[in-house]
C-alpha cells in the first residue's frame, strides 16, 4: 500500500528482513522508515551509530543529536511509512539512576529530558580553546556520566535547532558543576568551513548566566574500572587500552583515562597516540603530560603534529602512519583493546585499515 506521497506503508516484518547490521539495512525515525545502509561510511560520526541500530526505532537518538540539515540529508533514504499499528523495536537501555553510588542526586534524566545549566566559569586555554564551567541545579548534584559517555549540548542559534555532543573533561565524581574544553572553530577561519562551528562558536559567545541544555547519557561506551568496561551492554575486560585521537577527540579518552589513573587500584595500561595540526592545537597537553610524569610504568603518551614543528619537538610529525600505530598502541590480543575519536576520514581511511593490517580483531575496537 502508498499514500498520496507515493511512500508504501511498511509492517514490521519487512523492517526485519533489513535489520542485519550492513548495508541492507533500515532504521526507523518518526515513523518513517530509511534505508541508510548506503550511507554508513558517508555518516559524519562513521558507521557505528547506525549499525548498531539496525531495524529499530532510534528516533531518541537522532533528535538528540542531528539539526535540520541532517534531517533533510535522511529523507533522501525514505522508503516508506511504518504501518498503523505496527510497533516498533526499541534498543533497550537501562534505567537511569536517580542517585549515585555516594548517594548524590544525578542532574542527568535521559535524552528526552533536557535540563538548563548556566554558565558560571570561562576560561581562555589558547587562541581558540576554552574551558567552560556549567553549574548542575544543586551544589549536591553530580552530572551522571557514566565514565566514556557524553551528553547532548543543544541551543536555537539564528532560528535553527543546533545540536552538539560534548564529552565533559570534569570527572564522573565532581558535585555542583561540569567542565568543557572546547575548541571554537570561528568564521573564517578555515577555507572549506566558512562559517565555523556553530555550536562552539554559540558557546563562546556566552555571558556568565546564560544557560545551555543539556540532556543524556548518550553512547554506547562505559568503562567501568579495572579494565572492565561494555560496548552496547555486552561487558569485557582487558588489561590494555591504546587511544588514537584526533584534535577535540580526545575528550572521551580523556575522561577514560583520568578515571583509570585516579584509581590506584586499577592496574590497566592506557597508551595514547595524540594527532593535530600543531603543538598549539595539542588540547589538554598539561594534563596529559602531567598523567604521564605521574603513572610513567601505567600510561604512556604520543604527539603527532603535521606542521611546524618546533626545533627541539620529540615526538612525530605528520598523520598517524603504520608505524606509530605499532611504536605507540599496544599490539593486538585478547586483552587489548583501542578506542578511537576524531575525523571520520582519520579513522576509517587511515587507523582502520592499519588497525586491521595488525591483527586488531573488530570486537577489540571501539570509535567513540
């Protein structure tokens, strides 16, 4: 059957023969049905968000986290309306707390319920990174992250719903107030981005006071300590994590790694290998060189910058390369795994073809 639009209406039981994770695959949003398996390696944050969501309703998720213009590129893959009465299959995600483990309330309801954090701190780190300091309704209250996950940040901006994710760098204890180190991407600034980033440049621009919504978790990531950790609930352990980051990806192997390291009780190795443009763009280098004068025999840490390197610089230049994936990321084993966020062109033209040159098995690799 189709309606006036021409688009058929579509039973559950044909969304199912399309919920193999691939390229035959359908999503649901809204009520309406894509087939988006074309696009996974054109999607801007890689392929995994919709291959784990393959023949379900991810409606939550991409409201959460895609503005209009992601929108109108998804009709493109429109096939048809799910029918009336259908019901669709949901990925189940586990209740969210009200409190934490120390009993403090958590600010965080789900991605459906946003809540509004005002500015109270701004600090300038760089020409163009800064540290913002957002307060939770109450000096009792802790964010409710878990440890590898961020939220969603969103703001109307010039009349367009924009939203963000953003992984805070405070950590999963912290009461009262969460941290973002972000780097604004301005105007003008790059050639084939005219406009910059509209949501760092919206935090920017912010006065002490002025509030930003927040809503989550979102991600499918927890490290849970000890090097035990789960990837869409299915729960693991391994005694290495080797993190390759590009530019403002380090922000969730941030979080990972400063919980891991603050746990004196958690003996799992974390080796980071750190790419940017310049020395300049290095975010959160202090801290990071900081972890590792600290915890020298349990974190090791690796810069890669493409230009100017500076005349005394020790560590690489240029992209990532086969080589400082084997010099820099622990080898491949069962109990090994790497995690990885930046540009979706680092990842997946470069790290996933090296990864898999040297063995990495697929279910011991995460993108964030």
């Amino acid at each position: 059957r189709t309606d006036a639009s021409g688009l058929r209406q579509i039973k559950m039981a044909e969304v199912k023969v399309h919920s193999t994770p691939g390229p035959d695959q359908w999503i649901i949003v809204k009520g309406k049905v894509y087939a988006v398996g074309a696009f996974l390696h054109e999607h801007p944050g890689g392929p995994a968000a919709l291959l784990r969501n393959a023949g379900l309703d991810c409606t939550e998720g991409f409201t959460a986290s895609h503005d209009q213009d992601a929108w109108a590129q998804l009709e493109q893959f429109c096939v048809g309306y799910l029918a009336a009465g259908e019901d669709a299959s949901v990925r189940q995600r586990k209740e969210l707390p009200s409190h934490s483990k120390a009993g403090n309330p958590v600010a965080l309801k789900g991605l459906g319920q946003k809540i509004a954090c005002p500015l109270v701190e701004k600090q300038i780190l760089s020409r163009d990174t800064r540290r913002f300091r957002f307060k939770l309704p109450t000096e009792e209250h802790v964010l409710g992250l878990p440890c590898g996950q961020h939220v969603s940040i969103s703001a109307d901006i010039n009349g367009q719903f924009v939203p963000r994710n953003y992984t805070p760098t405070s950590s999963e204890n912290v009461k009262g107030y969460f941290d973002l180190v972000v780097k604004v991407y301005f105007a003008n600034a790059h050639p084939s981005y005219p406009l910059g980033g509209k949501m760092s440049q919206h935090i920017d621009s912010l006065k002490i006071g002025d509030t930003i919504d927040v809503a989550g978790p979102r991600g499918e990531f927890e490290y849970n300590g000890q090097g035990n950790f789960a990837i869409s609930g299915q729960a693991s352990k391994v005694k290495k994590i080797g993190f390759i980051c590009g530019g403002s990806g380090i922000t969730p192997a941030f979080q990972v790694m400063q919980a891991m390291l603050a746990d004196t009780q958690d003996e799992t190795e974390a080796w980071l290998l750190y790419a940017n443009t310049s020395e300049d763009d290095i975010l959160l280098r202090k801290e990071l060189d900081w972890f590792a004068d600290l915890h020298e025999k349990r974190f090791k840490r690796y810069y890669t910058i493409s230009k100017d390197p500076p005349v005394a610089w020790q560590y690489g230049t240029g992209r990532v390369s086969e080589e400082m994936i084997r010099n820099h990321i622990p080898p491949a084993g069962p109990e090994t795994l790497v995690c990885m966020c930046g540009p979706p062109a680092m990842l997946e033209k470069t790290c996933m073809p090296i990864l898999d040159k040297l063995q990495h098995p697929a279910d011991r690799i995460f993108c964030f």
